[in-house]
C-alpha cells in the first residue's frame, strides 16, 4: 500500500486549486514546481509527497480538475456546449493549454485515466442531441472528429496569444465559424 493519503482529501485538493489559481494569474506552468505552490498552499513542499509522487502527477490531477470544472459547466441535452467550450477556454486558458497543448510526462495515474473519457462522451452525446438521426454511427464519429478539430484549432490559436483580439470578437469568430462547419457536416 502507498503511503499516499485517500485520493479525496483536503490538502490534495489545496496543491490542486493553488496550481489552477496560479495558472489563471498569468504564471507559466513550467516556471511552477512543488516549493513554489507548497508556499501558496502555506506549507513545506515536502507535505505536497503526502498526495503525489512528483510535481508531474500534481499537474496531472491539475488536468482532471479542470476537465471536471469544465464539464460541470454542461447540460449536453440544453446547452451549446461550443459555446460553453469556448467560455471556458476564454476564460482559463492556461487550463486549456494545460488539458490539450502543454506535454506532461509519464501516464496519468488511475483517477485520472478513468476520467479523460468523460469530456468525449459528454461531447458525443451533446453531438448525438444536436445531429439528430440525420448522420449515421459512423459517419458522426468522423463529422465529430472535424467539428471538434476546427473548435481546438481556432482554441489553441487563441490560447497560444497566436490570434489575438478582444474576447467578445474572439468568442463571434469562433461561434460563427463553428455554426457554419456544423452545417455543413450535419445538416447536409
């Protein structure tokens, strides 16, 4: 058995938000390491070894916590989850480079592995709703793939400072082109 505390408790979850906290403050992951966010979450960085074998392994329940974030922002049976998407990109874009663009070493541990699913299967079902049955099994698959493609890479050039401007301009882009690629794929 590890010596690692229940994967659920508090002080797991203080190196978790202190991490989130100062990625939404503008500090690079990579100029973060366990002395610099033990001293956020007020204790030794060797307190942070009690919930993770390495900073690698915080920055991956890091991930899932702003997976989680993110998808407890959806009703896929309501909402415009490009909408909600992009919001969230938006508005925590170190979280977004952090989910699909910044490279973590190693696997992810178990809780986490079991978890990277949900975000696709949220998004198929959100698809599945808005596609209707006009789109077979196989072709959604393929028309979700591209859809979610043009999302990331407007996304990714946005979270990057790669295209730039303000959020409300960025925000119609993205929509605007999201809404026409839809059509195009699933309405056809």
């Amino acid at each position: 058995m590890s010596k690692q505390k229940k994967l659920d408790s508090a002080g797991k979850d203080a190196f978790i938000d202190a991490v989130l906290s100062m990625l939404d403050e503008g500090i690079n992951l990579r100029e973060l390491n366990l002395r610099k966010v033990a001293k956020r979450v007020g204790c030794a960085h060797t307190n942070a070894y009690n919930y993770f074998i390495n900073y690698e392994e915080l920055l991956w329940w890091c991930l899932r916590e702003a997976l989680e974030r993110m998808t407890a922002m959806v009703d896929p049976e309501h909402d415009d989850l490009t909408a909600v998407y992009v919001d969230f990109a938006l508005k925590h874009p170190a979280w977004y480079r952090l989910i699909w663009l910044d490279p973590l070493s190693g696997q992810p541990p178990k809780g986490v592995a079991e978890y990277l699913d949900v975000p696709a299967q949220i998004y198929t079902r959100w698809i599945t709703v808005r596609a209707g049955s006009k789109v077979s099994e196989d072709a959604l698959e393929k028309k979700a793939s591209i859809f979610h493609g043009y999302l990331h890479g407007e996304l990714s050039a946005i979270t990057a400072g790669r295209l730039t401007g303000p959020k409300k301009k960025l925000k119609e882009r993205v929509l605007s082109g999201a809404e026409l690629l839809f059509g195009l794929l699933f309405e056809n």
